[in-house]
C-alpha cells in the first residue's frame, strides 16, 4: 500500500510533461503520428509528426485547471487555434466537428471522425464552466460559438444509447452547454439523451459496449463529470446510477490472481492492461489495486476535479481469488429479439471469458484467457488473420460446457474447477466489413495471400511449452493446460476447394514476446475468395483450459444438405452442450 495520491501534483507533473510536446509555431500539441487505419490518410512514412486537435483540447483544459498568468494565456492562445479548425458552416455535413489533425483538413480525412465534436466540445464546455470567468471577453465569444456548433452537430447525429460513451459525451456537452448559457433547447435535449441512455442500460442490464478496459474508464471519467458538474439533481442521480453500474462491471472482471481485467472485451487496444487502465484502477480503488508509487501514476489530466473512486461494496472484488462465473446479455436487437451474451469463469488458474456470437474485429476480444505464470501474466487471445490483420468478416460463436451451472465443488475449502470447456464455432459472412465493422465493407469478395486462424500467446512465456499433432494442440503454463482440438473444417464451393483432405493441421510460430498456433486455410499468391459463391466455410473447436489436459469426447453432426454443422459434448451428468453454426456464408 502507498501513501494517498496527490492529484494536484500529479496535475502539474502531467502538464510539464505535456509542455514539452507544444509547438508554440502552431500553438498545438505535436506528437508522432499514429492512427488506427481508418478515417485518416496520412501515414508515418509522410507525415511521422502531425499536431493533433484533441491532444491539443485536452491539453488547454488541463493548463486552464493548473492556473497561473502564464499557463492562462497559453491556454487562451491554444483554444483560439482550436477554434479555428473547427467546421461553423450549419450547411456543411462536417457542421461542428474537427479534423483529427492539423495536417489534414475535413475534406481530406476518409471519412471525417463526428465524434470530435463530442471528443472536443466536452473540453470546451469544461473549460468554460471551470474557467470562463477568467477568458477574455473576444475568446469567451469565441468558445461560445464553437460550443454552439459542436452541440448541434451533437445534436443533428443525435447518436443513440447503444454508442455509450458517446451517448455520455454528448449529453454532457449538451447539457452543460445549455446549463452555463442558458440554451434551454440544448439542456434539455442533454439531460433526455442521459435519460434514455439509462434506461438502455437498465434494461439491458449492463452497458452495450460491454466490459471494455479502454471505454468502461471513458465512460466513468464523463459520468464522474456530469455527477460534479450539472446544476440537474436529476442529471447527477442518473450519473450517480450508471456510474455504479459501470463498476460493478469492472470490479466484477477483475481477476486478483493476475491483476488483469478479464475478458471478453467489446473494444480494446490492448491485450494486458495498458498503464493507462492500471493508474485508473488505482487510483478508483483508492490504492488497493496498486501497480505504481502515487508520484510515479501515470495520471490522465481528465480524471481532476472528478471523483475516480469505485464504490465501497465492489471493492471486495478486486482482492477476492474465490472462483467466480459470470454470465450476462450484452446486446438486445428489439426487432429481431436477437440477443448476444457474455461468459466469463476465473478461478486462481485462470480467467477466460468469451461472447456468444460476435465478429473477430481488431479492437474486439471475442475469446480471452489469463494465467498466471512465474508471477507474471500470460495471455491467449484468438484471432482470425486477413493477410496479417484481422478480419472482421470472421464471426466467433462460441459456448461454455456448464454455463449455466455453478462450479463443480462450489463452498469446498481450496477447491478448483478441473477445467472449463469451450465450444468454438468460426463462419463467415458476405455483408461485412474487412479491417474495419464498417468503413471497408467486402462486398463479400477479397483479395488475399494469406488467411488463418491464430491463437496467440503473450505476456510472460518464460517455461511456456506447447506441441501440435494433427489436429490438437497443447499449452502448458505454470500448472495450467491449455488443450485445443480441431473438430470440423470446410471452405470449398463452385470455384475452390482450400481444404480437399480435410482439416489442415496445427503449426507452432514464435516470434519476440509472443507465440502461435496457427490453423493455415490458405497461403500463397494473393486470390480471390468470393463468399458468396462458397457453399461451405466453417470451422470448429474444442477449448479446454484448467489441469486437466484430458478434453472431453465431442461428436459433430452435419446436416445433409450441408446448411449447419454442430459439436454436441456430453456433460459427466449426462446432459448435452451444443454449438450449430451455418457453414454457408451470410448475414450476420
């Protein structure tokens, strides 16, 4: 345990590391370029520097809040420039929003990103509610207006409240917007957006972009400002509701015996935590997580002025290594009453959770394990690999044996569980996306040289072993097993038939901080893979984790006319799991 944080200190060390990084030639915060592959064109080979606006926004909300003469008028300087970049033409499409970088204008970015006018306009409405009174008169005109035209582009998106943190942003902006200067229309607008954003998530009874690292700390950050911030009791008492739903989502994915954040994850950039996500738990739990001395946190400028602090009752969670089983629906299509749901089993072995169904994106961890291994963390993640990169148009579908059930020898003094078992299921789709859900939809064709399914190994690999035969493949780490068996493979239609002897087999690859295990569909010069056009694409697994490496017997069942396949795994009390996915590529 470490002395209590000092927020203010951490405030001011932050900013003086943030002022090495300002171009006062531009009055914009210059960092190396990065980007995600989408919404951008620039890239590192051309631009390797580039002057990024929400860096930069941040940035003069953070001077703003450390105060004094000389950081004031920097911040009045850098907010002035901001301003200008932003699109005020109420008939552009791009009406309210910002480009991502200096570098680059609106028309150039394929597409522009909207959600800058929420990204940005919350750093301008904070900063006016904190600061305003010290702004110059012109600049205080000035951020009047860019706030007016960030909340109406909100406004005009109007994004609904499955987008979570988007959905808070905006209602902050608009709300806080409309509290400061008297836009009624925008207030109210603001506390009905959180309203309905609520009731989503009560009804649902989680937040639909479920248990992510990176968004659950966002979400929590507004949350934590709309709580502090708006004159609505109501306002804050709905904060105050969802902000205790989000940490009992967090609290209750924490796995002690590793100190990660278990899976599975609706976005995330990471595998392991990231810094960014341990210094939140930290400071949320008041140090009983504690991964850094408070002087050495890596401290986020937005958590001051906020109350980062998980409740009392789901502190217990992050120092409990009982066994734990979590299940939970995630997403509710109202039309179709299609639902998705999340399954998560930790023990002191092991935390491994995976989605029902759900695309096989960059930023999504549809199956994800953790065990601990020489005091350290190792990871296993699966993937499915266009040409190197991950194929949204690959859908996991998976099941847990016993799901439903509680843990064998639940109550026993130091009791395990043998080992949870996991049904996989890979399909494809024709209505996809490639690298992106959305901004590279297929056509239900591509180009590749390359195509594979992966499951990667990271973290800590000191002792790791792992042997492939065929078509099984086993991973020993620390006193864990990890035993993984091919049970069905077809991807052959009118034009191609990749796999004509059957399933291929299993090939081990290492690389520095990482191994694989690869199951090749093809590999050669690049082809055309139309889906469309293909009767069957389809595989499917077998997933044991836990000390036991003996997997149980499954038998597949295929229909005739080949529309589904299916593994059916017979429990010890005799009672049947089943996993059936469509080997013919479609709709999600």
């Amino acid at each position: 345990m470490v002395g209590a944080i000092d927020e203010r200190k951490l405030l001011l060390k932050e900013i003086a590391r943030m002022d090495q990084s300002y171009d006062p030639a531009v009055q914009m915060i210059k960092i190396p370029f990065s980007s995600p592959g989408y919404h951008t064109t620039l890239t590192a080979e051309a631009c390797p520097w580039v002057h990024q606006t929400n860096a930069t926004a941040i940035y003069a909300a953070a001077l703003l809040d450390g105060g004094g003469p000389d950081r004031d008028s920097r911040a009045f300087s850098v907010l002035g420039r901001l301003i200008e970049l932003q699109d005020q033409d109420p008939a552009s499409p791009t009406y309210g929003i910002w480009p991502w970088f200096y570098e680059e204008s609106l028309q150039q970015m394929s597409p522009p990103d909207w959600n800058w006018a929420d990204f940005i306009g919350k750093q301008l409405a904070l900063s006016v509610l904190r600061h305003g009174d010290r702004m110059p008169e012109e600049l205080g005109g000035l951020v009047r207006h860019a706030v007016r035209c960030a909340g109406e582009s909100i406004i005009r998106r109007n994004m609904g409240p499955h987008y979570t943190n988007i959905a808070i942003m905006g209602a902050f902006v608009a709300l806080v917007a409309g509290e400061v200067y008297g836009w009624e229309d925008m207030r109210e607008y603001g506390l009905n957006r959180l309203q309905k954003v609520w009731e989503h998530v009560s009804a649902l009874g989680t937040f639909q972009e479920f248990n992510s690292p990176a968004y659950s700390r966002i979400a929590v950050v507004e949350l934590a400002r709309i709580r502090q911030a708006a004159r609505s009791p109501l306002a804050r008492e709905l904060a105050g509701k969802l902000l205790d739903q989000a940490w009992r989502m967090i609290a209750e994915h924490f796995h002690p015996a590793t100190r990660e954040w278990a899976g599975p994850h609706s976005r995330s950039y990471g595998v392991q935590m990231r810094d960014v996500e341990r210094a939140f738990l930290q400071l949320g739990t008041g140090n009983r997580v504690c991964y850094f001395a408070w002087e050495e946190l890596p401290y986020v400028v937005e958590y001051y002025g906020n109350d980062i602090r998980c409740p009392d009752p789901y502190l217990g969670w992050f120092s409990d290594h009982g066994e734990r089983r979590l299940a939970q629906r995630y997403q509710l299509d109202n039309e179709t009453g299609r639902e998705k749901h999340a399954y998560t089993a930790m023990t002191p072995d092991y935390a491994i959770g995976s989605f029902s169904e759900e695309i096989m994106w960059n930023q999504t961890r549809g199956l994800l394990a953790f065990i601990p291994n020489q005091g350290r963390t190792a990871s296993m993640r699966l993937r499915f690999l266009h040409d190197g990169y991950d194929y949204c148009s690959a859908v996991l579908k998976t099941c847990h044996a016993g799901r439903n059930s509680p843990p064998a020898g639940e109550g026993a003094a130091g009791s395990v569980w043998e080992g949870e078992d996991v049904l996989l299921g890979i399909r494809f789709l024709t209505d996809g996306g490639d690298s992106h859900p959305n901004l590279d939809k297929t056509g239900g064709a591509i180009e590749a040289a390359d195509f594979r399914l992966r499951v990667e190994f990271g973290g800590e690999l000191e002792g790791v072993s792992a042997s492939a035969e065929g078509q099984e493949v086993i991973v020993r780490i620390g006193r864990t097993v990890v035993h993984l068996r091919t049970l069905y493979a077809a991807f052959c239609g009118s034009e191609a038939d990749l796999l004509p002897d059957g399933p291929p087999a299993w090939l081990i690859s290492r690389e520095e901080g990482m191994f694989a295990c690869d199951l090749v569909l093809y590999s050669g010069a690049a082809m055309r893979m139309d889906f469309r056009t293909l009767e069957q694409a389809a595989l499917l697994f077998l997933l044991r984790i836990g000390r036991d490496a003996v997997a149980p017997a499954v038998k597949v069942e295929a229909k005739a006319a080949g529309e589904t396949a299916a593994a059916v795994l017979t429990l010890p009390n005799g009672a049947e799991e089943r996993l059936v996915i469509s080997v013919k590529p479609g709709c999600f």
